[in-house]
C-alpha cells in the first residue's frame, strides 16, 4: 500500500511528493533524507530543466532543510556585528541566494547517482551529526556529513556541512570572509558573495 501511495504521489509531480513529505517527523534523519529525496527527483528531471527551474524546484527543499539565516552569520563569524542591520540581511539574502544557486548548478543532470544515508545521528557539542555518502554510478564515494541545530525547540536543520566527512565549510568560508570584510568592509563581502552567485547562474 505505501508503495502504490507513493507512486501515486510520483505520478502527481514532485511538488505533491514534497508537500506530503514535509509533513513527516522533522527528526535529524527525516530532514535530510527529505531533503535528498527532493535533490535526487530535481537531478533526474535536470536535463530538461533551465537554471532558473532548477533554482525554483530546489528552493524550499533546501529554505526548509538549511537554518540559511543562521549559516550566513556564522560564516561572517564576529565581524557580524561590523555589519549595520540592512547589510545583515542583504548579506543574508544574498548567501541563500548563492547557496540555492550552487545546488542548482552542481546538480544538472543524474548519472545513476544515489544517496545513503546512516539512520544513527551522532552527538555533537552543536547539536547532532547525520553522516551520508554520494555514491557514484561507478561506485565512486563521497562523503558528506550535516551538522544539525534545533533553534528555540523549532525543527532540527542544517547548520554546517562536512565536506569528505571532516572539512567544515562553514569554518572555511569563515576564514575567507573574514579577510574581505577586514580589507573592504560590508560592501565588499556582499559584492563578493554576489559575483559568486552570478557564476554559479552563467554556468
């Protein structure tokens, strides 16, 4: 019966498939297993797909999954409070922006590709870690591992992610920001973010 369910919900389009899969238990698994399930359908549809359509099927799947208001003030580290109000949320709405967009370019076609997800998250100081690979159709492996946050009992969502399982992107990202916000100021570190965006939009 949950099989002919859910081929029902396929055969609807993925925005149903979304909608029915966004009301699930908002555990850490859940979250990101939605999340790879709304990345995988946008992959396999990607080819007939312009960038703008990509953009718009992986908004909020990744808006629901990614805390992108909390990543983009940790990313800036404390420098944040250098940043007058209205910056912090042009920089804030700019690093969704980019952060959609680099899905949305990275993951243009399916090439047999899945995801594995382990159903064991494990303590973290931050909160708890939920530890996945991308497994290549040629048996390729890449490890990718999400710390999750709950804020003020609302749903668990990423805040950080591990690129080869240990490589925080976040503390990455943090170490360059720093350095453009300390040699040209807000206005720099938004432009910078922008013109990353724009890349990812030309392709």
């Amino acid at each position: 019966m949950f099989v002919s369910r859910r081929a029902l919900l396929i055969s609807a389009g993925p925005a149903a498939l979304w909608l029915c899969s966004a009301r699930a238990a908002d555990s850490p698994i859940t979250v990101i297993q939605r999340f790879y399930d709304a990345l995988l359908a946008e992959m396999k549809d990607a080819n007939h797909l312009s960038f703008d359509q990509r953009y718009q099927r992986l908004a909020p799947a990744i808006s629901q999954a990614y805390n992108l208001p909390l990543m983009s003030r940790l990313s800036v580290g404390p420098g944040w409070n250098q940043l007058q109000p209205a910056q912090q949320q042009r920089f804030s709405d700019a690093f969704a922006r980019y952060t959609i967009s680099v899905y949305a370019n990275r993951f243009d076609g399916y090439a047999g590709e899945r995801f594995e997800v382990s159903p064991s998250p494990v303590a973290n100081p931050n909160g708890v870690i939920v530890e996945t690979k991308l497994i290549k159709s040629a048996g390729d492996t890449v490890t990718l591992n999400y710390l999750l946050r709950q804020e003020g009992g609302g749903p668990w969502q990423v805040i950080d992610i591990y690129l080869s399982g240990t490589i925080s992107e976040l503390a990455t990202r943090r170490s360059e920001f720093a350095g453009v916000l300390q040699q040209g100021g807000a206005e720099a570190l938004i432009k910078l973010i922008e013109d990353r965006t724009a890349a990812q939009r030309a392709g």
